[in-house]
C-alpha cells in the first residue's frame, strides 16, 4: 500500500513537470556587462498569478519553466535599473524559448521608491529578502509553515529555523528582537498570513561598529516583515476545543500581537492535555534569553553545571499523558532616537507522566537489566528579562541585561528492577525535588574612538543555587559497604540532600585596530572569576520516626572550589583574494583553589592555545571555511566533591580533588553552495575531534551497582562525523537528501580489583532521508519521503546493531469553498540485526478546516495518532551500558475546536 502511494505521489509530479516549457536567456546592462543576481518574473496575464522566477548567474544567465498554453509577462529587474517587459504567448506545443533582455539606467528613479513587481527573492550583499507571497499558497498557519518553503531555508522537528545547515540566532519581527530571537517561539506562534517578507541577515551582529571585524560567518538572524495591515493594529487568535481519547481532552490558546514604529507588544497563552508543549523542560535549560558566550574562541571550557538529579527530558511524543499551561509576554519601546526598553516574561506548567520499559545491557559482564518505570513528573518554570540599550550616536552603545530564571521541579517513579537472569527482583520508589534559581546580568559597552580604533567591554555575571532533594525506596539494601543501612520492615528508605550554590564573573576589553579595509588586529584582555559552595549528606528514614544520620567523612561533603582564568588573546583578521585568515594565540593562567576535609588544595598552571579560521569565497553564495580550535576544559565543583553523591537508585558518585584539565582538538571542514539559478542549495561538512587527558569516569560494578569517579583517562577518545544536504527545486517540486553519519571510539575504565580494565567501545551511527514535496497553488499538495537510521553498537566486543526505516507520506487537499483536509502518516519499523528485537507501528494524523474567505472564523477536526499506537522504541549506548527502550505513548485523541483570528 505504502509503495503505491509514493509511486502515484511520483507520477503525479512528474506529469506535471512534463507539461512546461524552459525559457532561458541572459540580463546584460547597456553596455553589456552581464548582471549577477537581476531578478526575472513570470506572471500569468490570465490571473496575474506568479507562475516562476528566476535569478541570474555571474554571467547574467537565467533559466526556468512555465506551463505550457498560456500568455505572460516577464519582467527582469535590477537594483538601481529600470526594469524591462515583455509579453509572449505559449503554445501547448511549443518549443524551449531563448529570451535576452537590456536594463537601463532609470534617471528619475528615487531611491527608496519599491518596484511595481514584488521580486521573489532580492539578494543585496549579506541580505537576502523572500516575499513571502511568493512561495505560499494560502494554507500556511503559521511562520514555520512559511518558512518551510523558502529556498535554502529549514525548520526542524524542534521548530529551530536552519539557514545553510546552520541554526538562526536570532528571530525578529519589524527589527525589535521576538522573546530575545527564540527560533521556537516564533515558528510556532507567529500567524502565518501576517508575514510579508522573510529578510536573512548572513553576518549577522548587533552592534554595527563591531560588523565585519570578527568572524560573524555562523551568525544568521531573521527579520519578519509585516504586511500593512498588521502594523499599528492588534492581531492575533483565540482559540478552544474539547475533544475525546480515553478522557475528555481540551485546548485553550491565545496570540495577540502589536508592533508600531516604537513599540511591540506579543502575549501568548496555551492550557490543554493533548500533549501540544510550547516549552519544554528542554528548552527551558537552552533558553539563553540572549546571553551569549562572548569569548567563544577564546580557548577555556568552563561552565556552571546543571547539579540536578537526572530528571527525566524527553520528547514530547515518548510521554504517555501531558498536561501543560503557558503564559508569555514580550515588549519593546523605543523611548527616544537614542534609547530603547524591551523585556519578556515566560511560565510554564508542564505535568507529565511517563510509563518506559528498558533492556539494558551492561558491557563489563554483559549482566542484563531490565526495568519498568512509571513516572509522574511535574515542572513549573519561570524567566523574567529586562534590557535596556543606549545608543546615542554611531560610536557609542551601552546594553545592560538581567534574566531570572526560577523552577520547581518533582518528579515521582516507581520502578521495577530484574537482574540475574530473572533471579533478582527489586521494586523501587524515587522521588526528586529541586528548585533552582539563577540570576544573569550583563552590561556591555562599545565605543568608537575613531575609524582605525574601537573598544568593546563586556562584564557577565551568574548567581545561582540549587538544592536538588533525592529519596529511594528500596526492598534490597544498595551498596552494602559504603551505606551503614539499618535493616527495617518497610525497605531501606535512603535520602540526599544537596545545596550548591555559584557565583561566576566573566569580563574583557577587545580593542580592535583596523588596518585597512581588508585586515585588522584583535586584541584581548579578560578574567573568569568562579566561587562555588557544595554541601550534601545521605541519611535514612526508619519506619519508627527516627532518622539514621550519616557522618562518615565520605558520606558528607562541604567543599569551597574557586577557579580563575586570567587571558590575553591576539588574533589577526586579514583578506588575500579568495581567502580570509584569522589565526589566533590565547595566553591562560589558571589557578584552581579547592578546600575540603580541612585540607585546602591549590593549582595553577600556564598554556597557550591557538585557534584559526579560514574561509574561502568561491563565489557570493559558495565557499569552504576551515575552523580549528585547541580548548582546555575545566570542570565545576560537581567533579571535585569527594563525598559520595547519588545519581540514581544503583549509581553512586563521588569526585576526585586531584582532576585535571582535559585538552580538546576540534577540527571542521564545511562546505556551502546556494545557488538561485538552478536552485540548488548544497551543504556539508566533517568535524574531527580527539580529546587528550579527557575528564573520563572510573567506575566499579557489582552487578547492576555503579560507583564511579572522574579521573584523567590516558586514553585518546576521537570522533569524526560527517553531515551533507542537498535540496534542487523544479517548479513547483522541491526534493531533499540528506545523510548524517558518526563514528567515535571512546575508552571507559571500570575497575578490576585494585587495578582499572580499560574498554574501548565503538559507535557508529548513520542517517539518511530522502523527500520529494510539492508547493503548487493548485488543491492538492504533498511531500513523501523515507528515513533510514542505523546504529551499531561495539562494547568490549559485544556488537549490537538496530535499525528503524520510516517511510512518510504528509498530504494537503484544498476542496469545495474554504476546506482544507491535511493528513500525516509515518510508518516505523524497529529492528535489530538478530531480529530478536522487533516492532512495527504507523502514527497517523489528520486535520479537517473550514474558514470562508475573508472569514475571522475557523472551524476544525483534528485526530491524533489515529490508529491507536500503544509504545515506540528507541536505543542509546554509553561507554558502559546500551539500552533498547520502550516508551508508551498517549492514545488516540480527537479534537473539535474554534479558531477566531483577529
């Protein structure tokens, strides 16, 4: 059945791009220089309807197809020329068209006045502009559905807006930041239809006197256009439903949206148990609100760590019920020429519950685990921003930042352990808490003191604290000799308590020296300050009220870790033809202070490290660029602390005071190629990374009990990866391939008496898709595709291999007046190479609309996971175990809701 759909899909476009005629020519200026990047036009004189574009070659040239029988209007266009028209009419028989055109000078042309003709896409330097009428057919609900089909342009299944196989930094609607750039955010809440044009900014940087003087290549931003009447009005939607699954299921949701030329103002607002999550527990720890690591290239890896408890972050679609509220606003004022306010503010309310079974296989002794979780999690998340930016001439800007971000976090499992062949059985009970909080400001400074020397100052500051809570459950007593355990009726009831709290400041002066117009001198001064405070201690509850309390030295901590980085950089930006050098020495002194135990121990030691990237420009919108970085990594408090911590019901940890620093070479090669006259988008690349003297853990087993330890592991760890995508559109029809593969050997070291075993465990994991979609005007659209992914698994010589083949089928039907039914199928089939593991399930949804034309009123019938799928699988390797997972998945659920579009 599933292969008949794709051939039919096939034959469908194919017929269609068989029924066109290619027109090809060049654009030349009067003198008859050939124009790069002029735009070409086809409209339909019928309808007016855009029927194909074009844009020129280095050598003016320029080609497309057109719909046999029918007349239009071409029309090649040219920043600062006159445009030129011209009118043919097409016979069903005819033959491919050779077609030149001449564009003048336009004397009375104002600057700033738009052409009559909406161009498709305009190139103008680092900036590329969509309009967005161009590429859609009215069915888009929202920006990412828009986005989708702009060439060169991806949203993936995260919402994050990809541009040459590189994420967007930054989202903006009217140039004023959109929840501080947030990809996610606006893919999936800005309304589709209040999108006029889509403008790229390649090179992208905030601050104008600093563009172009550092490596701003993998910074893309994306400025949102609104049309007319979208500006200086509130728009949005408002939208209920209820519906029906094994419970009565409801969605409550609202956008609202203003922007004038001073001020915008965006609340959203989201409640139901469909298991739709605007934000994630995930997204919550990755929401930077804007803060950025400014010295990235500077050659240290340092960061306060997450000290939680492991609690579980999955994806959406592995959670068995959800239940989600979430509120957000955004502003932003322009209080005078020089000076503007802005500020988000964003909850969420995410109760989920998680029912998983695991096989897990150990690598040391090949002991097979097998567990039932039943989890109940809950997460109650908080941001409040303000900024403020000062900008009273172009030499001089002030930005000042403050982000708080506080959580709730509970999570509840019951789980059931089995080991030994079956011979082993222990339920066990966990629960965690932890209520974070963090505080971040930032004040930074530019100034320009004349067009050969700039300064920049940046100032970072983190407060944060922790206190994650861990209590187990257990019928057999863990760890019999390090936890003094009391036998008791009701099991062994161990609980942690831990308290960390941090205190960073990063700060340095760039100075930038410009030395012409093709090279200048970077030089840098700054410090990372680091304090950081850890308590913990275990104790056990007994069934008659009192509390065994352990004091045993390795059973407490309260350790005071202090880290410095004091650095001076120099890096080199010069142009010689096709190439751009930017080699780059950093000077580090790092000093270390660790005090514990009543014994307080000192570090401090001196390195250079070397950075350079080099990027070759081919042509405009080709180039290779080489990237290459040696960094130190440091780690927190978490790997000092030498007082045994939980990390879960079997997993024990405990630090070690004597770490070292690990070293880290990385190597990428990228490739990137996107081309608008034949529209072909191509890109790729290779990342090589070996790490020396890697923080690894030393772990001793006892069956299923871990305890483990950081050490300097002696042994390399390398990994090489590779990704490439290559995306041509014919018309109307926009087909992909893409392939990602990932080879790493790393060394796990477990403990063999008084000795250590090393273990070298290889992975290698490849990924492929290929899709064919369709875009027409036309009622019926489509996209089908295939995905096969591989995983091979080698630990300690035991190799296991798993594969998962999904063939894809998404389809869009407009029909009689104002319907539109969208329909998603996926089918999955899970194996392993022994085919002792197998399982094969299809997920299905469809969407029934109606809205009248012009109509605010929207009507729709949803149906998720149609066919009632119960679980899916998936699998995942460390150095010491791998795990073949099933998650249980929420149930059929269908929805009847009313939209209501401002």
């Amino acid at each position: 059945m599933k292969n008949s759909i794709l051939v039919l899909l096939l034959l469908f476009s194919g017929s269609l791009l068989a029924q066109s005629v290619k027109i090809s020519g060049t654009v030349k200026d009067s003198l008859g220089n050939p124009l790069e990047l002029a735009n070409i036009i086809a409209n339909n004189t019928a309808d007016g309807s855009l029927e194909n574009y074009a844009i020129t070659n280095p050598k003016g040239e320029f080609n497309f197809n057109v719909s046999a029988g029918a007349e239009y209007k071409l029309v090649a266009s040219f920043l600062g020329l006159k445009p030129s028209e011209k009118t043919i009419q097409i016979p069903e028989d005819s033959e491919d068209i050779q077609l030149d055109f001449s564009l003048f000078s336009n004397e009375n042309e104002l600057e700033g006045v738009e052409l009559v003709y909406e161009m498709p896409v305009t190139i103008k330097g680092d900036t590329i502009v969509y309009n967005a009428d161009s590429f859609t057919n009215g069915t888009e609900r929202k920006l990412g559905d828009v986005l989708k089909k702009l060439p060169g342009v991806e949203v993936n299944d995260d919402g994050e807006i990809e541009i040459e196989g590189k994420k967007v930094s930054k989202v903006m609607v009217e140039g004023k930041d959109f929840f501080d750039g947030d990809s996610k955010i606006a893919t999936k809440n800005i309304p589709a239809d209040a999108v006029s044009k889509v403008e790229v900014l390649k090179n992208h940087n905030d601050v104008g006197q600093l563009r172009g003087l550092g490596n701003d290549q993998d910074n893309i931003a994306v400025n949102i256009k609104l049309k007319e009447g979208k500006k200086n009005f509130w728009f949005g939607e408002i939208e209920g439903g209820l519906g029906e699954g094994d419970k009565t299921r409801y969605l409550a949701s609202t956008k609202l949206f203003y922007y004038s030329p001073e001020t915008s103002i965006n609340l959203i607002g989201n409640a139901n148990n469909t298991g739709d999550v605007p934000f994630t527990f995930r997204d919550y720890f990755n929401f930077t609100g804007g803060f950025r690591n400014f010295n990235q290239r500077g050659g240290t890896n340092f960061s306060i760590n997450d000290s939680g408890l492991g609690f579980l972050i999955m994806q959406n679609n592995r959670a068995n019920e959800i239940r989600t509220k979430f509120g957000a606003a955004n502003f932003s004022q322009e209080i005078n020429d020089g000076l503007d306010v802005s500020g988000f503010a964003i909850f969420s309310d995410n109760e989920t519950d998680f029912v998983q079974k695991s096989i897990r296989t150990y690598v040391r002794d090949g002991v097979e685990e097998t567990t039932t979780n039943n989890s109940e999690q809950a997460n109650r998340l908080g941001m409040l921003k303000l900024s403020t930016v000062y900008k009273p001439n172009a030499n001089f800007q002030l930005d000042y930042d403050v982000l708080g971000k506080k959580s709730k976090q509970e999570e509840y499992s019951d789980v059931l352990s089995i080991f030994s062949d079956g011979a082993v059985v222990n339920p066990i009970e966990e629960n965690k808490e932890n209520d974070p909080f963090s505080i971040n400001q930032n004040l930074n400074v530019y100034y320009t003191l004349n067009e050969k020397n700039i300064f920049a100052g940046y100032v970072q500051h983190l407060y944060q604290k922790e206190d994650p809570f861990y209590n187990a459950l257990v019928q057999i007593q863990p760890f019999a000799g390090i936890l003094p355990l009391q036998e008791d009726p009701l099991g062994f009831d161990v609980n942690q308590q831990k308290t960390i709290e941090s205190n960073k400041v990063d700060a340095k002066i760039d100075y930038y020296y410009v030395i012409n117009n093709k090279s200048n001198l970077n030089l840098t001064l700054g410090s990372t300050l680091s304090s950081q405070n850890f308590d913990s201690s275990i104790f056990q509850r007994l069934s008659g009220g009192e509390t065994n309390t352990f004091s045993q030295q390795d059973l407490v901590n309260d350790v005071t870790y202090n880290f410095t980085d004091l650095f001076l950089g120099a890096h080199y930006k010069f142009k010689t033809g096709k190439f751009t050098f930017t080699p780059g020495l950093t000077l580090h002194h790092y000093m270390l202070k660790n005090q514990q135990n009543g014994i307080e121990d000192t570090e401090s030691n001196t390195m250079v490290l070397p950075d350079l990237f080099t990027i070759i420009e081919l042509k405009k919108s080709e180039n290779i660029r080489l990237d290459y970085q040696m960094t130190a990594e440091y780690t927190d408090v978490n790997n000092f602390a030498e007082g045994y911590v939980f990390n879960n019901y079997n997993r024990l940890f405990r630090g070690n005071r004597d770490i070292e620093n690990a070293i880290y070479h990385n190597v990428n090669l990228g490739y990137f190629n996107i081309n608008m006259y034949n529209f072909t988008n191509i890109f790729g690349g290779i990342n090589y990374s070996r790490k020396v003297d890697a923080i690894k853990t030393f772990t001793a087993f006892e069956q299923i009990n871990q305890v483990s330890t950081p050490i300097n592991s002696n042994f390399v760890d390398e990994t090489i990866s590779g990704n490439g995508r290559f995306q041509k559109t014919f018309r109307k029809i926009k087909t992909n391939l893409s392939a990602s593969v990932s080879y790493s050997k790393l060394n796990s070291l477990v403990a063999n008496g008084a000795d250590f075993i090393n273990t070298e465990s290889e992975n290698f994991t490849q990924n492929y898709q290929a899709s064919v979609e369709s875009n027409f005007k036309i009622p019926l659209n489509f996209e089908v595709g295939y995905n096969r992914l591989i995983n091979n698994y080698n630990n300690g010589g035991r190799d296991n291999t798993f594969y998962t083949d999904r063939p894809f089928v998404n389809a869009q039907v407009d029909f009689l007046k104002g319907f539109t039914f969208e329909a998603d199928w996926s089918y999955y089939n899970y194996t392993n190479k022994e085919d002792t593991v197998s399982n094969e399930y299809s997920f299905v949804g469809a969407s029934l609309f109606y809205r009248q034309k012009d109509s605010p009123w929207e009507f729709r019938l949803d149906g998720t996971n149609l066919l009632d799928v119960e679980s899916l699988n998936n699998d995942s390797f460390t150095e010491n175990y791998n795990t073949t997972s099933q998650y249980f998945v929420q149930p059929r659920i269908l929805m009847a809701s009313i939209k209501y579009n401002l």
